[in-house]
C-alpha cells in the first residue's frame, strides 16, 4: 500500500487536481485523497496544502515528491533489469532530445524496436537544463545534447556525431548557383530562426556575433526546426539549420542546403546520463544501440559529410 500511496502522491504532483490525478491512476477521488491522507499520517508531516480545491503542497511535501520520484523510478528500473535478465526488456525508454536531434531519432528507435519489441520509447524536447533535471530526479533514463556545455556538471556522456551548419533556402535562381555562403552575407537575407531562448539560437548568435553582427530574423519560433523549414518552402525566407537535416526522409522540396562559411561551425552531439549507481538498465540499452550504429557504420552514411 505504501508504494501505491507513493504513485498517488506522485501523480497529484504533476496533475495539481485531485480529480485528474485520481483519473491517472484509475481510481476514485475520495479513494487518492485518503491514500495521500494516510500517507501523511505514515511519516508524520503534512504534504498537500488543502482548501476548498488543491492549493500546492507543504516544503516537506516536496521533498517526499522528491523521493517518491525516486523510489518509483528505481522500481521500474528494477523491473526493467529483472526483464532484460530474462532476455526480454520491457518497459519505457524516457529520452530527454534537442530538437536538432529530430534527424537521428528514428535510426535509434528503429534498432531499438528491433532488438528489443517490448521497449517503448518516449521521447520529449528539452533544453539541457530540463534534461539534467529529469536525468537527477530519474524521470529521464538518457538525453541527447551537445557535449561542450558547461551545463552537464556530472554527466556521463558518449559522442554520437558532429553537427554542422547550413543556411536552408528557397531553390530559386538567386541562390542556384551557391555551394557555399558566408555568414556575413547570409546575415542580409531574410531569416527565420529559432527563439533566443533555445540553445541552438544561441549558437546562431555567437557565429553572427563573432562577426560583430546582430541580424534580425523576420520571423522566430520556439521550439519547431520544421515550422522554420515550412517557412522556407512556402514564405521564400531562409535559415540555419543542422546541415544533416536535409537527409531526413523524402527531405523537403523546393529547397536546398548552402554551407555557412567563415566561420565553419560544428558542435559535437551525444548521449548523456546519470552518473549514479547503479546505472538505469535503460540508458545500458541505449548506450548498446549508439554503439552498434556507429559499429555497422549506419551512423556516418546518415550523417557524414554532404557535398551538395
């Protein structure tokens, strides 16, 4: 009963209704509340601040959400590990992802599909702050982001591959004719970027900005790589994009990828996870999966070098 009055609790925190939480959890409201209510009676603290509707939760409170957290997580992390013992993993994989990754998402989920059927993948954008957040508290088994951060503190990482850059535009004839283009002169046409708060703007930025420039996109958006494409095909703007995108499915038609130049900008991506003990048996699956893509050479044909 502990463990379930945990995951109540747990599902209160992210819901913030007692209605909601209860429907998560498939059970009735008065059931969840006296669950929560026991469960304060158990440890001896209050955790839900009540009135007439929910109103947060006390400062023991949050951190018993914390633990709960934690508790439910190594569980399934159990669970998952006494299943991949059997030979058969089951249960979900949680990636943490930067929309630049979009590209590659689909070769790790489709080995991963095929070597292991019973895993699930859940996959959500996040900036690398969210990620370390959710790879400390153990809603996340692995992230995918850029490697020289300040930002990854403690985190165990391996490289996945290098991202480049590239200015998308319109396959039209004042651009035909290019290979190559220098960020200074792609700081005059008309952009459509990311928002400043992602991180990928602000790599955009820095590269502008080595050149002491400070263009402004005509349009931003802020968090879809695609929503900016869609205005390249349809609205005749340009952006900077990671240069494999344009080996995504079917790419896009009606536009091309032109080099940025001078400077050359490329940063290196990976996999990232906790460093704690023991390792979440579903970042061991994930790491087996880079490993074997960059073993068959899988990754280097998808996202090597592009010469047009």
């Amino acid at each position: 009963m502990f463990f379930r009055q945990l995951q109540y609790l747990v599902a209160l925190a992210h819901e913030e209704h007692f209605g909601r939480a209860a429907a998560r959890c498939n059970v009735s409201q008065p059931s969840l509340s006296s669950a929560i209510k026991q469960l304060e009676q158990t440890l001896g603290v209050p955790i839900v601040l009540r009135g007439r509707r929910f109103l947060g939760f006390t400062k023991e409170g949050q951190r018993i959400i914390e633990w709960a957290e934690r508790v439910i997580s190594q569980r399934d992390a159990m669970l998952v590990e006494l299943s991949g013992m059997r030979e058969n993993f089951e249960g979900r994989l949680r990636l943490g992802a930067m929309p630049n990754s979009s590209p590659i998402l689909p070769l790790l989920s489709g080995l991963l599909s095929r070597k292991h059927p019973g895993v699930e993948i859940d996959i959500r954008f996040l900036g690398i702050e969210q990620t370390k957040l959710g790879l400390s508290n153990f809603s996340l088994d692995v992230g995918i982001t850029y490697l020289k951060q300040a930002e990854l503190g403690g985190l165990r990482s391996m490289p996945i591959y290098v991202e480049r850059l590239s200015l998308l535009v319109p396959d039209v004839e004042e651009y035909r004719n290019l290979s190559v283009i220098r960020w200074k002169d792609a700081a005059k046409l008309p952009l459509c970027l990311l928002d400043k708060s992602m991180h990928e703007r602000k790599i955009v930025d820095d590269a502008f900005g080595r050149l002491g420039l400070a263009p402004k996109p005509l349009v931003t958006a802020s968090d879809s790589i695609l929503n900016l494409i869609f205005h390249v095909m349809f609205a005749g703007l340009v952006t900077v994009i990671p240069k494999h995108f344009v080996r995504m499915p079917g790419q896009f038609p009606g536009v091309r990828a032109i080099d940025l130049i001078e400077p050359e900008i490329s940063q290196e991506v990976g996999l990232v996870w906790s460093p704690n003990e023991p390792m979440m048996p579903m970042a061991t699956v994930m790491i087996s999966i880079v490993n074997e893509l960059r073993a068959s050479g899988e990754l280097e044909r998808r996202l090597g070098d592009l010469t047009s």
